[in-house]
C-alpha cells in the first residue's frame, strides 16, 4: 500500500519535474552554504582569535565577517526562489487534482452517485485535497534541502573528525527506531481518523441539505447528539496523534543535547586522543544543531505527510474506479429525431438481484403522447431514466428510431431528451442562466420560454427580472415557482422528447391549465411521456401503459381502458373516490 501511494505521489508531482530538478539543485547549493557558516566561525576561532590576531595573509577577520554576512543573505534568496517555485508547483497540483476530481463526479454514471453519499464527495474534494495542498507546499518546501542537507553535514563532520563524528552518531540508531515506531502509529491513527471525518461531514451536509425536515418533526435535540457523538468520535480518534506529536520534538531535544554532551565530554576528557579544540567543538556543536533541526522537522511533519498519504489514497480511490465513468462520445450522433422509441423484452435490475422490469415491451410512435400508470415502486421513473441511458439494461433493447439506444452517443441522445422531475433543481445562478444552462440561447428565446411556462408574472414581479440571483437551490422561491422555471428551461431547450414526471404537482389549478396548452401545442408535434398520480391530467394522452410489479399489464386509451374494466378501472374509480 505504501508502494502504491509513493506510486501517486509521483504521478501528480511527474508533470513538475523540471521544477522538482531546480528545487534541488538550489537545495544543493543552500546545504553547501549552511555548512560553510559555522566553518568560517571555526576559522575565525581557531586561526585568529584563539591566537590574538586580526589579519592572515591578506584575510583580515573583517573580511571572514564580510563573506559570512554575505553567504547568509545569498542563503536566504536561494532559499526564498526555492520556497516560490514549491510552492507555485503546490498550487497547480492541487488546481489539476481538484479539476479531476470534480471532472470525475461529473462524468460517472448515475450508479455511481446512488452508491456515494454527496458529503463523502464534498470531503475528497475540498478537506483532502487541502491535506494535499499541505505536503506538496509545505513539506516539499523543506524536503529536499533536508536530505541533502543531512547528507551534507554528515560527510563534512566526517572529514573534520572521524572519531568525533561516529561518538556523535551514538543517538542515530534511537532516531530511527522512534521515527519508524511513531511514524506507523501515526499512519494507523491517521487512517481511522480519516474515516470518521469523512462520516462526520457526510452528517453534517445531510443534516444542513435536511435542515427543513429535522424542523418539521422537532428532532433537532437528536441530531445534535448525533453530531456529538460523531465529534467526540472524530476527538477521540485524534487524541493520540497529539500526545505522539507532543512527545516527538521532547524525544528529539534530548537525543541532541545528549550528542552535544558526548562531544564536550570527549573533547574535555581526550577520549580516544580527541584534542581540545575550540573552534572544532564549536563547529561540531553547530552541526549537530543544524543536523537535529531538519531531523526533528522531518518527524513533525509525519503528521502531514500520513494525513496526505490517506487523503491521496481516499481520492485515487475514486478516481481508479473507472467502471463508473461514462463515456458520452462514442457512438452515433443523432441530428433528426423523430422520436420512435421501442422497448423489446427489457429487463432491468438496479441490483442484479431484483427484478425492476420484467419482459416490458412497448412502442411509442413518433407525436405520440404516452402515459405510463402504476402504483409507486411498479417502473415508472426507472423506464424514463433507461432511455436516458442512466442505467444500462441486463436483457433486451431499447430503441430510438429504430436504433440501439447502446449505439448511440449518449451526450447526443440526452441532448434530444428533455426531462421535467417532481422537484427540479435549481442552482444559485440567474433565472437567465438557469434557463440556459450554459447553452447558446438567445434572450428572444428565453422570453418566449418564459412566457410559453406561463411564468412570466412571477419573473416580472422580481426586482431583477430574469436577473434575478435565485438561493442556493432555490430556496427563494416556492415550489410552484421553481416548477414553472423547470417548464421553462425544457421549453427553452427545445428537445425532440418530453419527459414530465409528476411535473405539475406543485403548481396551481389555474396555473396547470395555462401550462397544458403550451404542452399541448408542443407535445402535438413531439413524443412525450408522462408520469402521473393524478389520472385526471392525462385522461388526454394517446396510450396509457399500466404497469404492476415491473410488467404491463394494460395498455390503451383512456377510453378503452375504463371500457375493459380492468386494473386501470379499478385505479381510476380508485383516484375518483378519493376525491368525494
């Protein structure tokens, strides 16, 4: 698994190479400059001062001095370019990982969606792409210079002095052995965190989305001792990752001041003939520093580094599942539809389990005006969405003039289909650019669309008129209002095939009427389907398909079907009754 994110890594990081190539030469160039420092104060303690002289040779300690505030501030904007070019590569990785991400949940399927809750979607995108941002603009920053730099400090310390250097590598081995230790805690406390975030924020956008429904039936006490208790859980899961990061920077402190105390003592003792050499203790003591610090800023940075490894795992997670992404250019691309749409012997499952049609066959013939009938959970919506292509169907096919709908591209086939659901969906935008919807529409068409959804009195009482910038999904208006918007985008949109699933439940009597003669005059020259409880709006249609547990049983005109007797009757006198 570890192989495998280091593998992800180096993808998102492999377009950036040349700057990853740059950072670390100028991480070179900064190691060599952080070890000359103390080198130059060794040369100025050893070889001027300890010997009460101001100049050797033609350097005067002036000079040393010179050259030593030169190579910090030299240091420093080395340091600054490196700190920018890592950071801007940050930037345009997490631009190009968030684009795929949300380029992702647009183009999977809608199975997809069903099996993935819109707050887990929320959480890859936003917290774990930020979880990203932090390895890859702050610990990368340091990284390479880190490594070379311990590398570096340990060759020079070798070359100063051997036998100093290997009494000073006496506390390498309990680094390591704390870092691995801590580094695979963290890694296990960081995972499990990550999973009960995600559930934490899958609660609260479900309870904000659910806001108006926990008001309705008064269960805010027990919403908040949900969240509680997720939040105690995500708490507790946190816990131990900050008494581990609080025991890493003590751990480190001791481990330093311990090397820094063999030194002195080895150079006040002689041990193993070590002389008393000022300058060369002093050199030591400030590697050691310099060697510690990038260590100790390693091992503090786990906390990021493992968060970022799950989060990468958590997105490639959703990105690797290529079964769900659709593919919405292949295939034939449709220019005039009349709109003939077949069922022959279709079966479908949501579940590859349970049968949702059975053996349905069905012709609606160009024009033609169709009505599909049947209590809840009998087929209805489900045969609307396969001819969209939402789903794909186990046996059978569906045609559209004749042709398998499996053969056609499906960003050309839902471009001549236009639907109208219960409770559309509206986005914080203008009513313009909700009725546009990004497409090249023209304002005269837009008007007529407008008018045409009889909604032109409710848009003209708007300060703004088509301007207007409607809530977050569209909580300004009523649900009537937000309807007759829906009539007006399809209108506008102008597809070869209506679908309107219960679409005029939310609208007025007086309202409804106006609308069914704009449908009316439309649907005379295109197909459309219609869902419907309420019977008495489609008592007009063409064909009424009467389905039950997934099969037709009926199928006729309004006419014929009471005529027969049959479960149609039987629905209708039903629907009547209830209405005495």
């Amino acid at each position: 698994m570890k192989n495998k994110t280091l593998h992800r890594v180096f993808e998102m990081a492999k377009p950036h190479r040349k700057t990853i190539i740059i950072v670390t030469l100028l991480a070179l160039v900064i190691t060599i400059i952080e070890m000359f420092k103390p080198y130059i104060i060794k040369i100025a303690i050893d070889d001027y001062l300890s010997k009460g002289i101001y100049q050797k040779g033609i350097i005067t300690i002036g000079i040393l001095g010179a050259i030593y505030i030169g190579i910090v501030i030299l240091g420093n904007i080395i340091d600054f370019i490196s700190s920018t070019a890592t950071n801007m590569m940050g930037e345009n990785v997490i631009y190009s990982i968030r684009n795929r991400l949300f380029k992702y949940t647009q183009n999977a399927s809608i199975p997809f969606h069903d099996k993935t809750p819109a707050g887990k979607l929320f959480v890859r995108i936003t917290n774990d792409v930020e979880d990203i941002s932090t390895l890859f603009k702050d610990v990368l920053t340091t990284f390479f210079k880190d490594i070379i730099l311990i590398i570096g400090i340990v060759v020079v310390m070798l070359v100063l002095s051997a036998k100093l250097s290997m009494l000073s590598f006496i506390v390498i081995p309990f680094i390591i052995i704390f870092s691995i230790t801590l580094t695979r805690l963290l890694n296990k406390i960081y995972s499990k965190s990550k999973v009960i975030k995600t559930e934490l924020n899958t609660f609260l956008a479900e309870s904000i989305y659910g806001s108006k429904l926990i008001k309705i039936f008064n269960i805010q006490k027990e919403k908040q001792q949900e969240c509680e208790k997720y939040t105690t859980d995500f708490r507790n899961s946190r816990l131990p990752s900050g008494i581990i990061e609080g025991l890493l920077p003590a751990l480190m402190t001791i481990l330093e001041n311990l090397a820094i105390a063999i030194i002195v003592w080895a150079c006040v003792n002689h041990w193993f003939n070590i002389g008393l050499d000022v300058g060369l203790i002093y050199v030591f003591i400030t590697y050691i520093k310099q060697l510690f610090e990038p260590i100790t800023r390693t091992i503090e940075n786990m906390e990021s580094v493992q968060e970022a490894f799950v989060s990468i795992n958590k997105i490639y997670d959703i990105l690797d599942r290529k079964e769900y992404l659709e593919d919405l250019e292949t295939g034939t691309e449709l220019k005039n539809v009349n709109g003939k749409i077949e069922f022959k012997n279709v079966w479908f499952s949501y579940d590859n389990k349970n049968w949702v049609l059975k053996n349905v066959s069905f012709t609606i013939e160009p024009g033609q005006s169709v009505a599909l009938v049947g209590k809840t959970g009998c087929g209805k919506t489900t045969i609307t969405n396969l001819i969209n292509r939402f789903y794909e169907i186990q046996q059978g096919e569906i045609l559209l003039d004749g042709v398998n709908i499996k053969n056609i591209n499906k960003r050309s086939l839902r471009e001549h289909i236009g639907i109208i659901l219960q409770d559309p969906f509206i986005f914080a935008r203008s009513i313009k650019e909700n009725i546009k919807l990004n497409s090249n529409i023209s304002d005269e068409d837009i008007d007529e669309a407008i008018r045409l959804s009889s909604a032109e009195e409710f848009v003209n009482s708007l300060p703004n008129g088509v301007e207007e910038i409607a809530k977050e999904r569209g909580t300004s208006f009523s649900a009537g209002q937000k309807q007759l918007l829906a009539f007006a985008r399809i209108f506008a949109h102008n597809p070869s095939i209506f679908i309107l699933d219960e679409a005029t439940a939310n609208i007025d009597t007086y309202t409804e009427q106006l609308i069914q003669k704009s449908i009316d005059t439309i649907s005379a020259k295109k197909t459309s389907i219609f869902i419907a409880h309420r019977l008495a709006t489609i008592v007009n249609v063409d064909k009424i398909i009467v389905l039950d547990a997934g099969e037709i049983v009926e199928m006729g005109s309004h006419n014929e079907l009471l005529h027969t007797g049959g479960y149609y009757s039987k629905l209708y006198n039903s629907y009547y009754a209830s209405l005495q």
